[in-house]
C-alpha cells in the first residue's frame, strides 16, 4: 500500500472520510464562531515509569495515584474521543506499554486511529487497531543514554529491531510501524544527523521536536539564536533530501526558530484547544498535553515551546485560544 500522507494509504484515507470531514467542520467553526472542538486526543494511560529521564515534564508533576481500570478507560473513549469524532490520539504516560490491556482497549475502540509513544525498552506488542509506535530516541547512543539511564538506547533498539523482524501487519511490513521521535536539548542536538542516518532504511520515520522547559534556566533548554536556527536548517535540509522519511514540514519545523505558542505560561498562538488531553485519572490537562489537571502544577513556558503536535497545527493555519 501507498503512503499518501503521514503513513495513511488510499483505502485509510477513505474509511476515514467522515473524521476529515469532521474536522473540517470543527475549523470552519472555530474560524466563524470560535467554537473550539478537539480535533485530536492524548491521553496519559498510567501514573507509572520505568525510567527516569532527565528532560522529562511527566515527572515533574507527578503524584502518588492510581491507574485507571480498562473498563474506566472504556467508557471514556465511547463517552468521549468517540462522541467528540476525536480523530488520532496519542497514548502517552508514565510508559503506556506498561499498560497493555489499556492500549489494546484504545486500539479495538479507535481502530488505526491510535499512536502509542514508548520509550521502547520493553517488547513492542502487534496491535490490529494501532496507528503506529512513535519510539523516543533522544539522540545517539551514549547521548541518548546520558539523558535516558545507561544500557536504555540498546534496550530499545533490540525491542525495535525485535518488532522489525516479526510478520506484516494488515499487510504492511512491520518496519512501517516504528517511527522515531527525537526531543532536541541543549546536550543531543549535534546528533541530529547522525542518528537520522543511523536508522534511515530501518525504520518507517523520523519526527523533531524541541525540549520545553517549565522554568526558566532549565540547562536542557536549547535557547533562540544561531546555533539552534542551525539544527533547524539541518532538520530542513535533511527532509529536502528525505522528504518520505522526516516527517516535520519545512514550516512546522522553522517555527522553531523562535516563539511560536504564547507569552509566559499562556498559549496564545499555540490551538491547545485542538488536542483533548487527559490525564492518567481521565482529568483534563491545561493548558496541554503536557501539563496537568492540578492548577497549583507547575506549567510549561509557552513562549519557550519545542512541541512538535501544536505547532504541526499552527504550520497548517489551525491557531489560537
Ligand atoms: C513523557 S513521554 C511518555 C511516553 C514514553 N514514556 C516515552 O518516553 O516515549 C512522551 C514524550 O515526551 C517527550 N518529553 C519529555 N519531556 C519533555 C519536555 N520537557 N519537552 C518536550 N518533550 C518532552 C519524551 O521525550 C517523549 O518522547
Ligand atoms: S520514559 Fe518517558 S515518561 Fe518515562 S521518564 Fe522518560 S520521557 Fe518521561
Ligand atoms: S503546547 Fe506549548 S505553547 Fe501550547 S500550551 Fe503547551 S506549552 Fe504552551
């Protein structure tokens, strides 16, 4: 089967009609009327993490709780994702393949319509109704250890190359569903090309985005200027050459040159409305996906954002609070 756009082929294209056209509605909505509809979802499936990242925003405002039960989780997606016509979302957490049976609930109910984010370091599970894997790689191998704890880069490379080799899914080699996610800082940023090279024939895609810090002086921050415009032109020059394979825009990605979502800890070019983010209690998270259901919680710099999954809407025309 054909990529037409973001791994979807002719025939996904048309079972999914009527999400496209869905969302069209809610555009045209929120631009006459602004009426802010979720167009797309992400959810925190646990309140648990195998590792200890050291860029990581889901610890910084992590308390002691519970997961939900798979039948909670149920529930929500009819009474919500479904209801609301979200069309993708992204399982996140804590680390969502602790929590199979949630996934393969996400996956029945919202069928090709879920991407998983893992930090990989457990074997990847062939699920029907997934989307794809978005494997987090931050850098090369001894970068990306630094950040991620030592012997983590080769963990996850043996689990993806494990699920490379396994059988096709719904007739696609399995290498289709791994795509690679890099988070860019101020300690892995030379390594952007290295790694891109490293996997390039081996895995589906490779995606970019930015470290955001929730106070100022974070030293993972990658600061505005000439050596971060640099890796941006990198990026840009590597997708002229790869276009099938990095999947940031030209223009999603040269958004992060600069300040593109909001002043302070406020979004204000930045849709947050767009992606209906919960948490792992199914409580809403504000102002995004990567802040939190507390409103006493720390909060992501807007004006600092690297996000990748906003500013891919504010690239094509969806903005605003
Ligand atoms: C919180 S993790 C959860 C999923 C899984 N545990 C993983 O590591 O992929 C989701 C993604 O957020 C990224 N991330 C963590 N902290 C971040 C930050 N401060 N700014 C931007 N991205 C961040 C991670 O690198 C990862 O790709
Ligand atoms: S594996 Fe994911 S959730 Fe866990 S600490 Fe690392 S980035 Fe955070
Ligand atoms: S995605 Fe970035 S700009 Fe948007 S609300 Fe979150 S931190 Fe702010």
């Amino acid at each position: 089967m054909v990529d037409v756009i973001y791994g979807r082929g002719v025939t996904d294209i048309l079972r999914e009609m009527p999400y496209y056209i869905s969302i069209f509605k809610k555009m045209t909505m929120y631009r006459l009327f602004h009426v802010k509809q979720p167009m797309y979802g992400s959810v925190d499936v646990n309140n648990v993490c195998n590792l200890h990242c050291t860029h990581c925003y889901w610890w910084l405002n992590r308390k002691e709780e519970q997961d939900m039960s798979v039948e909670d989780w149920r529930q929500i997606i009819k009474d919500v994702f479904n209801k609301q016509r979200v069309f993708v979302t992204t399982l996140v957490g804590g680390e969502p393949t602790l929590r199979q049976d949630i996934l393969e609930v996400f996956c029945e109910l919202m069928p090709h319509r879920v991407c998983v984010v893992t930090n990989g370091t457990f074997p990847l599970k062939r699920y029907d109704g997934l989307y794809f894997y978005w494997v987090s790689l931050d850098g090369t191998e001894k970068v990306h250890d630094t950040i991620r704890g030592k012997g983590s880069y080769a963990k996850t490379k043996e689990n993806i190359m494990g699920y490379i080799s396994g059988p096709p899914r719904r007739g696609k080699p399995a290498y289709k569903d791994i795509w690679l996610t890099m988070t860019i800082n101020s300690v892995n940023h030379h390594t952007v090309e290295e790694l891109t090279e490293e996997w390039r024939g081996t895995v589906n895609k490779i995606g970019f985005q930015f470290h955001t810090p929730f106070v100022k002086g974070d030293p993972l921050t990658f600061p505005f200027g000439e050596e971060r415009n640099r890796v941006v032109d990198k990026i840009i020059e590597l997708k002229k050459k790869y276009p099938d394979y990095v999947i940031n825009s030209v223009k999603q990605i040269s958004l992060m040159k600069g300040n593109w979502g909001g002043i302070g800890t406020t979004p204000v070019q930045c849709p947050s409305w767009a992606i209906l983010s919960l948490d792992h209690m199914g409580r809403l998270k504000q102002p995004c996906c990567i802040g939190s259901a507390d409103s006493k919680s720390l909060k992501p710099l807007c004006e600092d954002c690297g996000l990748g999954c906003y500013s891919i809407l504010v690239a094509q025309g969806i903005t605003g609070n």
